[in-house]
C-alpha cells in the first residue's frame, strides 16, 4: 500500500469533516427501551469516559449483569476498564489540581497520587492526611519508552518524572507505585527529607506549587475548600464569627470606611486566615516546594518558624493578627456555616496542613463535595448544592459506609436515574 | 488527485457553514446568503436532539484512546505526532459550546491517522481475516465498489464506532459522500485503486469525527 501524502490527508479531512457534520444531522434520537446492549456499552463508555467497540470483552459481563438487574456490579465491572483510571480519575483530579482548573494540566503528582487511591481503594480521607505518595514504577514502564526518574530532579525539583508518563503508551493504572512517606527538598543539603508535615495531595508539589506560590498562603485554604468542599470562597463568608486571626496586611478601613470591612472584608477572612497558619511554613520556589521545618540554616540548624509572607505588610494594619507558629482556628462553624460544613471531631487545637487535612476529610461536606467530583466526573454533567442536596447527602452517607471507596463511589453514582437520564 | 476547489460545491459549503454556526456557535444570526432554509431543514432539530440528550464533547485524550479502543490501531508515531500537535485545540471542559471549527479539523485529522493506519492494517491482511474492510478490495478502482459492498462496510464501520447499524438517512449521506467523491476524481486517476484507499479513508474519517462518536 503507497503510504498516503499529508497533502491527501488534509483533503480527506475537509471531506470527512464535511461528512461528519452532515452525519450529525442525522443524530438518532435516544432509544426509549431499555436496550441490554445499548445500556452495557453506555455504562462502560461512561465510567471509562472513551468509546468502546461493540465487541469490548467487558460487556459480555455488564450486560449479564444489567439483565439480572444488577447494575451496581455491572458498574463494577466497567470500572475494571483501564480507561476509567486513565481517563475518567485522572481527569477529575487533573482539573482539582491546579489554579487553572483544567483538563488540559500536565500530568503531576497529584493526579497520580488521587489515581492510585483510588485503584488500590484506599479510604479518601487519605487523600487529605496520608503520608504517601504515588511515582511510576520504571520496571513496568513499557520498554523504549523513557520516564525520568531521578528523585531530586525530576519529582521534587520539577514535574519531570509525571509529563514523561502522559505518553499514551504508558499504562498508568499499571506503572503507579505507592511509596510510603513523603519526601521534599531538603535544598542547603540538596537532599530528599521525609515531610514532616505531611497531607496527602494537599502537600503535594502540583498543588502546593499552584497555591502557596508567592501571596500569603491564604490560596491553599481557599482551594482547600473550593476543591474538596465544592464551596468556592463567596459561600463561606461569615462576618459574624472573631476577627481576631486576620492578618496585618488587611486594611480595617478600605477607602476610609471600617463599614465595608464589616459587612464584606472580614466575611472571607474570618475563615481563610483562621485556617491559614496550617499553611505557615510551606512555599513554593525556585521549582521545589520546601517546609520551614527541614530546612537549614549556614549552621546546620533548622530554620524553624513561619514564612515571611505570612506576616508582610505589616503597617497596613498593625494591630492585625501575627503569625509566629502552623497553629490555626477554624472559623468556618459560625451560623453561617456549621451546617453547611457538617464538622466531626476534635477541631482545637489545629497545627499544620494534616490537622487541616484531617477537620476538611472528617466533615460531611466532604463526602458530599466527592459525590458532586464523581457525579461530574462520571456523568459529566453538573450538580449543584441547590438543586440535588438530598441526592448528594445520600450518596454521601453511603460513600462514608463503604470506608470512603472512591471505586464504589462511581459504581453508585454512575448508574443513578440523575445520571443516566 | 482530490482537490478542495472541486469540494467546494454550495450544497457543502451551506451546510458546513450552518451546521457549525448553528451546531456549535451558537449563533442563530442571519448570515447572508446561508441564512434562509438552513435553520428549517433539521439543524434546529439536531439542536434540540443535543440540548434534550446531555451531550459532552471528549477531550484530546478521551478521542485519542476511544479511536485507538474502537479501531484496534496501535499509537503509532504518526498518530502520537498529529495527537500533540492537534490537542490543545481540543476541549477543556467537556462542553460543547467550546466546540470550534478549529477542533473539528483537528478531530478528524487524528481520525483520519487512525484510518490510514486502519486500511494499511487491513489490506495486509487476506481478505477474509479483515474485521472492517472485508468487503472492500484495494487492488481495484473506486467504481468496482458496488453500493451493496459499501453499504456492508458502513454496517460494520457503524458497529464498531458507533456500537450500532446507521440510519437509512446516514447511509443516504455516506453514498451521496460517495457519489461525490467519485465525481471529484480528476480525468486520468478514475481508474487507480489508491482512490479506493482514499474514499474509505474519508468515509472512515467522516464517522470518527461525526458527532455520534465524539460524544458522550
């Protein structure tokens, strides 16, 4: 066969363009019947989030399954598909785990962290407090195909080792390995040191990167909850509870005006800088993420204390709060809130990004925000707080009973009325 | 040779033109010479077919791994080459109001790697070993493929894509693809069996990038 020209190609493509669009014209519309076979290879090409041939040999067994009307186990089997780790997870984590909160994020240890909770069905909370983390197992790596993978340079010093895994050759939901213990830069000595305060995807460099770059840190505890609270910062403004965490750099009287403070200002920052100080002593810089506790001084002693940014702008509000420690309040259990957040356990004292980590996973809005990430994820559709809550707190209380199973999640989610009409 | 001028014939360009616009722009605007009869003749229906079905367009990397899953085609070079240089045009959030003539052209050029890697998988092989192209015979012109081996070839393209038959009325706009094509073919090339490899390509590469596949 003559190999065919780029020149013929792009004619092809206008006509198969052209073809394509005339086609969609004639889209069927959705059959109303409940068809074995249409409903099999739908479940699996949605919890796969790919296309699958009729032949796929997984649909044999869903469609079984879906015959003796079992369709939460057929779910099961469709999420034995490569692709629903590959594809539908690493989606899902890859547009939490960034500022810029897109599908179109390079490949990072976040998302390798949340796939391989997930494969290997670790309870979520972990994802918030665990002390490990997710890196390719080279041996497994097919071969020819390089992933660099030394530690310094290529994990902790830049996103190396993952951009290499998105060669679609690489099976992720094979090559993850787990590794116990997290490790960061240890930057005067140039060596790996375990993390000591360690907090799941929560300290992992792609998000840390992100949100604890330059500013003044209150970016974490935002994304924090707009990623694994569903509640972006405008829903949890609450200007009844203390003002006494917020920080010097915020101005008591914009434009004159200690009213507006009142009613506005301190409605975010009552609870952003009521959390920040589990933040203090993390930044990110010249492309490692570094933990104040690790780090030396010309001496040889540890370095200690809180970043600097977490205290700048001092004369702006002089009598502000001053951070000297990773203590942090949660004022996020005003009136405004409590219910909303649906808080458990101890919340005082909290120090550092796992006690964080632990008061968000240990919430009920947690649950109920990764119904909403998997009910988007699988279905892709939105769900909003205002319209599904008693969908969402339902499958909430289940998710919690199954030991916060991230699989069983979508296995449950996937096959809902809600996400199938 | 296919040319693009020869391509351009109104009834094509209309309904490019207002299938995109209406489809996928949203804009419901008059256009001046496009306007009258397209919204009458199905585009409105096939709106409203998406708004009522939930339609999501795929990602770069939902297209590239449902094209290699449906087609059985490995990532070869070529296809990871034209899937790095095409991706960031694709979406970035699923919807279909991102959708733009931009990444159609670049959807169906990843199609159209996958075909091409298809047909030159398939022609190696006996004919009675091939899974998609068992009708098809490559050594001969174009106008030896009778509609019934055509209309089979589509049955199976349609399966294997699609997971389902075509629509008399989607075989009716796949022959009049056909049709077209053939009528293209410049004097001289009407009898050369590489025109053949090129009508299942771009019939290939039409049902690839037809909305039934890249969606979910």
């Amino acid at each position: 066969m003559k190999t065919v020209t780029l020149k013929v190609l792009l004619n092809v493509s206008f006509l198969s363009v052209t073809l394509s669009l005339m086609l969609s014209l004639a889209l069927p519309s959705s059959a109303s019947a409940v068809d074995a076979d249409r409903e099999a290879k739908r479940l699996l090409e949605r919890i796969s989030g790919t296309k699958v041939p009729a032949s796929h040999p997984l649909l044999p067994r869903i469609k079984s399954n879906i015959n003796a009307n079992k369709w939460y186990e057929a779910a099961g089997v469709a999420t034995e598909h490569p692709d629903f780790l590959n594809v539908t997870v690493k989606q899902m984590a890859l547009k939490m785990s960034t500022r810029e909160e897109t599908i179109q994020t390079a490949f990072n240890d976040f998302a390798a962290t949340f796939i391989g909770v997930v494969r290997d069905d670790r309870d979520a909370r972990t994802l918030l407090t665990g002390n490990f983390q997710y890196i390719a197992d080279v041996n497994k790596v097919p071969t020819g195909i390089m992933v660099r993978s030394e530690y310094n340079d290529h994990i902790v010093k830049s996103n190396t080792h993952f951009s290499d895994l998105e060669n679609l050759n690489i099976p992720l939901n094979e090559v993850l390995k787990p590794i116990d213990g997290q490790l960061i830069l240890q930057s005067r000595t140039n060596t790996v040191v375990y993390n000591p305060d360690p907090a799941g995807l929560l300290t992992s460099r792609a998000f840390i990167s992100s949100h604890a770059v330059a500013g003044t840190n209150r970016r974490p505890v935002e994304f924090t909850f707009r990623q694994f609270m569903c509640s972006p910062i405008d829903d949890w403004a609450d200007t009844t509870v203390s003002d006494s965490r917020i920080g010097r750099d915020i101005d008591r009287y914009p434009g004159g005006d200690h009213t507006k403070f009142q009613v506005s200002c301190k409605g975010c920052h009552t609870v952003m800088d009521g959390f920040r100080g589990a933040f203090s002593k993390w930044n990110f810089s010249n492309d490692f993420i570094s933990n104040r506790d690790v780090q030396l001084n010309t001496n040889g002693t540890i370095v200690g204390g809180v970043e600097g940014k977490l205290n700048a702008n001092t004369g702006v509000f002089p009598n502000g709060y001053v951070t000297t420690d990773n203590s942090f309040v949660n004022n996020a259990r005003g009136p405004a809130n409590e219910a909303k957040f649906g808080w458990r356990g101890n919340l005082d004292p909290g120090y550092g990004v796992k006690d964080f980590g632990q008061q968000i996973a240990n919430s009920s809005r947690f649950s109920e925000c990764m119904v909403k990430r998997v009910f988007d994820s699988a279905c892709r559709k939105d769900i909003s707080f205002e319209d599904k809550s008693s969908f969402l707190k339902y499958y909430a209380r289940r998710f919690e009973d199954t030991g916060y199973s991230l699989k069983r999640l979508y296995q449950m989610v996937a096959v809902t009325e809600e996400c199938v009409k | 040779m296919i040319t693009i001028k020869k391509l351009k014939k109104p009834m094509f360009v209309i309904i490019v033109c207002s299938a995109t616009m209406t489809l996928f722009m949203n804009c419901q605007g008059s256009i001046d010479g496009f306007s009258s009869g397209s919204d009458s003749n199905g585009l409105t229906t096939i709106q409203s077919k998406i708004e009522n079905q939930n339609y999501t367009i795929q990602s770069s990397d939902q297209l590239v791994r449902s094209m290699a899953s449906v087609t059985g085609v490995d990532y070869a070079s070529t296809i990871i080459n034209e899937y790095n240089a095409r991706k960031a045009l694709m979406t970035n959030d699923y919807s279909l109001e991102s959708v733009t003539a931009p990444m159609l052209v670049s959807i169906a050029n990843l199609g159209s790697q996958f075909c091409n890697e298809l047909i030159r998988k398939e022609v190696a092989l006996t004919t009675a070993n091939r899974i998609f192209f068992n009708q098809i015979d490559f050594t001969k012109a174009v106008s030896t493929v009778t509609d019934a081996q055509f209309n089979q070839t589509l049955d199976i393209l349609g399966q294997n894509f699609w997971g389902r038959n075509l629509t008399a009325e989607e075989k009716s706009i796949l022959n009049q693809g056909k049709l077209e094509f053939i009528n293209a073919i410049p004097t001289g090339s009407s009898t050369s069996a590489a025109q053949t490899q090129y009508l299942i390509l771009s019939t290939c590469t039409g049902m690839l990038a037809a909305l039934e596949f890249i969606t979910l």
